[in-house]
C-alpha cells in the first residue's frame, strides 16, 4: 500500500520517522522501498517514531490510511484485497475495513485510543467533498506563547484565520462573551501544555493544562465533532478520563506537528488536490507550506 506515497513520499517518511541514518525505505524502486522498510520494522520490534508510537504501528497505520483513501496510484486490485485479507487477519493493529476504526494512540501496553473513520462517497478520491465551514481556526492555547504563535502563523501560510482570543476587540464584552463571539470557526487547535499541577486530595500533583484549555478543548468538540479539532500535547500532561479516544498528537521540537497538522486539516475537507495521486506526506519533506493544494472553497487558480 505504501507504494502510493510515490518515491518523495518515501522520502518524507525517513524524514518523518528519523530513519536517514538507515536503510529503511531506500531502495531502486517502489516495491523495493516500501520492502526495505518493512524489513527495518520487522527487525527492529523496538524502534519508534520521533513521537513515540511503534515504527510498526506507524507504518501500518500510513498503509491503512492510504486503503480507506481510495488511492490507486501505483497499486493494483491484488495488492488491496492482499492487504484487506492480511489486516484482516491480524486485527490488533488497524482494522482497514471500509467502517474499521484507525489506530491513533498507541503504547507498549498496546492500542490506547481509536477514531471512528468516515470514507468518502466516491472511492476514488477521498477529497471529494469539499469542506463548506469557514476557514477560521480557534487556537485553544494556554502560557506556551512560543508554541501558540508557531501554530497561528503556519496556519496563516495555509491561508486560514487563526483565532487567537487575546488578538480579537473586546467590544466592552466579558471573556465569555468574546470567546462565543469569536467560536464560529470550522476548525480548533488545542495546546494541552504542562501550566498547571493538581490531583486528588492527599496525591501528588501531576502536570495539567490549564481548566480554561480544558474547557473550551470540550466546548469545541462538541461544537464541531472530535474529526474537526485537533489537540497538541506538550510533556507528560495529565488528561482528563473522559477525553480518552479524543485525537491529539505530541508537540515535538522539531516540528513535525506542522505535517500532522495539515493531513487533518486535509482530511477535514479544507483542501483540493491539483493533481490525481498527489501526495500530502511528498508535498512536506521540509515542513514548508505544501504547494500541491487548493482551497476547497475556490475553483481553480
């Protein structure tokens, strides 16, 4: 299923899982790459991504992803139906069924949270519903002001509105009243960042995000759906029990959360491929502004 992502996808997978200083994904052509890869994994039981999850678990996840999509780009109707029957078989990793959930958390206990998936109405692309919510995002942020201007201005790059309340006119309002006048966005990012200590009484206290970014991380959830809100998470913060299964990745140094970012926001429908096949992971080797899209809410330019 890999071979979809093209020889630059390949390219920006070493990147993206910190694997240049070995041979995992080289090789002469696709089914070569996409072997050498495997074989890494396979042989390596413990390696893991720059994030943390399993290489393993990576790479099945990125070829389950790429089924759901309906990419046929460089792969056959054997390859799919081998891969379908395969994962089938070994369901412990990522159920690639057309209503299977995908994998987006997992640790050496094994599979900690899932997302229920929707695919697409029409198979062969899996952008082909354009995204008809408006293209503010919330930024949901705590006291990491480093972290939450990075996140504001790459959005401005992908040509969004980022929403930073303290940004916004108060109007002679309260901070609730401004907050509900500014939360008609189509999108949130979250900071889950360690501002806070707290625990039950008599425990030791553990590294929270404030109870503010808890809230509104909930408030938007519920407002536009845990597929349109996509949360960072900085060190080892505490969350809250009910949030189990809601989607957030790590807020790494090296800025791999831009790339994790913009495959939501494409997932969620904000953005048109220009070309059949095009590949978001080839568009970002060095996590600059990806040049393959198109607004979702344009016609062409």
């Amino acid at each position: 299923m890999l071979k979809a992502e093209g020889h630059a996808g390949f390219d920006a997978m070493r990147l993206e899982y910190d694997l240049q200083h070995t041979d995992a994904g080289t090789g002469a052509g696709l089914r070569d790459r996409a072997t050498s890869l495997a074989s890494y994994a396979l042989n390596n039981p413990d390696a893991r991504t720059p994030d943390g999850m399993s290489l393993q678990s990576a790479i099945v996840t990125r070829a389950g992803e790429i089924y759901r999509s309906g990419k046929i780009a460089n792969i056959g109707d054997k390859e799919r139906s081998a891969f379908k029957l395969a994962s089938a078989q070994d369901g412990r990793l990522n159920d690639v069924t057309e209503f299977g959930e995908e994998v987006v958390t997992i640790n050496d206990g094994g599979v900690v949270g899932r997302r229920p998936i929707a695919v697409p109405s029409d198979p062969q692309s899996s952008h082909s519903v354009k995204s008809k919510r408006p293209r503010r995002v919330f930024v949901v942020h705590g006291h990491d002001d480093a972290a939450r201007e990075a996140v504001a201005r790459f959005l401005e790059r992908l040509e969004f509105e980022a929403i930073v309340l303290h940004e916004q006119a108060n109007r002679g309002g309260t901070i609730i009243e401004k907050f509900e006048a500014n939360s008609d966005v189509g999108y949130a990012v979250v900071f889950l960042t360690p501002d806070h200590e707290g625990s039950k009484t008599g425990s030791t206290a553990s590294p929270r995000a404030r109870q503010n970014v808890i809230f509104e991380w909930g408030y938007f959830v519920g407002r536009l759906g845990r597929e349109h809100v996509f949360a960072l998470k900085k060190g080892n913060v505490e969350l809250p029990s009910d949030s189990q299964g809601w989607v957030w990745e790590v807020l790494d140094e090296h800025g791999a959360w831009r790339q994790k970012l913009a495959k939501e926001l494409d997932a969620a429908g904000f953005f048109r491929r220009l070309e059949q096949g095009g590949s978001l992971s080839a568009s970002l080797p060095s996590l600059n502004v990806p040049q393959w899209y198109q607004r979702s809410d344009l016609g062409q330019r």
